[in-house]
C-alpha cells in the first residue's frame, strides 16, 4: 500500500517529533501540522518527514546546518523535520537538493505555460523515493523506502 493511499487512515505514532524554537519564531507550528507529521512519521516505510521554508524569488537557504527538528526564520531552510535521514548534513543536503529541484521544475513548467504551477512531486531513486508537495510558503518533503 503506497503512502497516498493509505494517508486517510489514522495509525499509531511511533515516532516522537521534535521542535526546537528559535527567538525570532513568533508561535509553534499549528497541531494540525505536528499530527500530520507524526502520522506521516508512522509509515512503516517512511524513512523521514521534514518541512521547508520556501525561499523569497529564489534564494539559496541559509548556509548553518539546522539540526533534525530545528525551526528556523522564514527566509528558508528546515522548519521541522523528523527521521535520522534528515539528521544533520544530510538534513542540510536534502533540503538544499529539494529546493533546487522544485525551483528548476517549476521554472521549466513556466516556459511551458505560464498559468501552470506545481502541486506534487514523486522522484524515485534506487534506495528512496521523494514525495514532494511545494505550497507558497513551504514544502513538505516525504522520504520513504519503496522496499518496504
């Protein structure tokens, strides 16, 4: 059963989420957001769940490696993420990876037709797969194991 199919029943949490908040993060992230990230965390072959910041006009993200869970300013980069997969560098790495490749599609779609936009995205590799669903202020990013 793939992860869009099975979004509509309720499982278990069995991972703990974390969030951190900094000093210019004015309120936590709504519940409906940490449920979502918890029952998304609960798949058995999801590896990792984590929220982007999108970027102003495309900028790059800031540079400090945000730790698993972090909550950072509204200028881009990790808002909340859980899973070891997006533990540190790799978090950084992933995250840097998926905006360029959001930023690049939804520029290439452009030059195709103007009036369309990008809601989701599904990139399958040898060892992962990526579910990405770019809104106007965040992306959520699943990584999951197909294996599995």
């Amino acid at each position: 059963m793939s992860l869009e199919q099975s979004t509509s029943q309720t499982l278990p949490s069995s991972q703990s989420l974390h969030t951190l908040s900094l000093d210019n993060v004015q309120s936590p992230p709504p519940p409906e957001i940490e449920s979502t990230l918890s029952r998304l965390s609960s798949y058995r072959n999801v590896k990792g769940v984590m929220i982007l910041s999108r970027t102003p006009s495309g900028a790059s993200s800031s540079t400090a490696a945000p730790s698993p869970g972090t909550v950072t300013n509204a200028s881009g980069g990790i808002v909340q993420a859980t899973g070891n997969i997006f533990e540190g560098e790799s978090g950084k790495k992933y995250a840097k990876a998926v905006e360029e490749i959001v930023l690049r599609v939804g520029k290439a779609l452009g030059e195709c037709d103007e009036s369309d936009d990008l809601k989701f995205m599904r990139i399958r590799t040898k060892k992962h797969e990526l579910i990405i669903t770019p809104d106007e202020k965040y992306l959520l990013v699943v990584l999951q194991d197909p294996g599995q």
